[in-house]
C-alpha cells in the first residue's frame, strides 16, 4: 500500500475539522454555549470526544474556531465584493451578502441564535472587533467615508433586531444599500 500524499493527508484533516465546526456551530445555535458539551459536538461530528479533544483544549477554543470559521471566513469574499466591479450599491449588497445576510440565512429560527453574537464577544473579544474593523473597512472602502459607514453598520445591526426572515432582510439590506448609495443631486440655483 502506497503512503498518502502530504496534500491529501491534509485536504482530509481540513474537511474532518471543517465537519466538526459545523457540528459545533449548529450545537451552539440549538443548545447554547453554557449547554454544549464535548460529547454533543463530538456526537453531532461523528468523532470520538478523545479526537476533538486532540484538536480542542476546551469548549471555549471550539468556539472561537467556529465563529473564526464561519464568520471570520467570510472576510475575503467581503474584501473581494468591496474591490470588485459594479456600482457601488451593488458592491454594498455583496459585502452585506457575504457578512450578514448569509450567515443570518443559516442561523435564523435557531433557538439560541441570539446569544451567539454576545458569547463570542466575551470569549474572544478581539476576534469579534477584528469582524467589525474588516466590515467597517469594506464599508468604508465602498461609501468613501468611514463616518457615513460607521453609520451604515449601524443601520444594518438594526435590521436584525426582530429575527427577520433571510427574505425580509434581504429587502431590507437591499432598501439600507439604495439610500446610502444614492448619487446625490447638486443642483445650481438659477439666477433671476
């Protein structure tokens, strides 16, 4: 039998890890971190609690991983809708796509949704502000201000607070996207 090749040895390692951040990440969204434990995660990715303790110190190292994974993931195709070609609301849409609306699709109706956001937070703080400097970067990349995207971010966190469907709050991100990127009009005022 021949050996595995490096490269394939570790595309395994990475789907196997990729696997138990999903089942990780769905726990925390249906049980919450407090009610989480090793076996349920262990269980949900099919592993043994000894393999991802090989991988995971504790609960809180699997969290930060998910919420890097998942989120913390999504920044270059965020970067990569900042830079890329179309108008500027169209560059907004696929930043909020990347950011928000995509994750929210996937965590929406997930009974302990709501406290993802705040454990990450308290567990990792500086991973949570990384998330917000990379989204207020490409905002800003987009809008030409950071003052008017501060203020668009902001907006935009308003959109969630109540649970809307991943339908609504595409609307809704597409409405918020329209009026920051409206041209505005200058008009000159006649003389009489």
């Amino acid at each position: 039998m021949y050996p595995m090749s490096p490269r394939i040895a570790q595309a395994q390692a990475d789907a196997r890890r990729a696997s138990v951040l999903d089942a990780a990440r769905w726990c925390f969204l249906n049980f919450g971190f407090a009610k989480t434990s090793f076996e349920d995660i262990a269980k949900r990715a099919g592993i043994s609690r000894t393999l991802l303790y090989r991988s995971f110190k504790n609960k809180e190292d699997v969290f930060t991983a998910v919420f890097a994974h998942w989120l913390i993931g999504r920044h270059p195709a965020a970067r990569a809708a900042a830079a890329g070609p179309g108008s500027a609301y169209e560059r907004l849409l696929g930043v909020c796509r990347a950011m928000v609306v995509e994750p929210w699709e996937e965590m929406v109706g997930a009974p302990m949704a709501a406290e993802f956001h705040d454990v990450c937070e308290r567990l990792d703080p500086e991973l949570e502000a990384l998330h917000r400097r990379i989204a207020l970067g490409c905002v800003t990349d987009i809008l030409g201000d950071k003052a008017s995207a501060t203020v668009f971010l902001l907006a935009l966190d308003g959109l969630l607070a109540d649970e809307p469907t991943p339908a609504v709050l595409e609307e809704r991100v597409s409405l918020l996207a329209r009026r920051f990127t409206r041209p505005t009009i200058t008009t000159k005022r006649r003389k009489r």
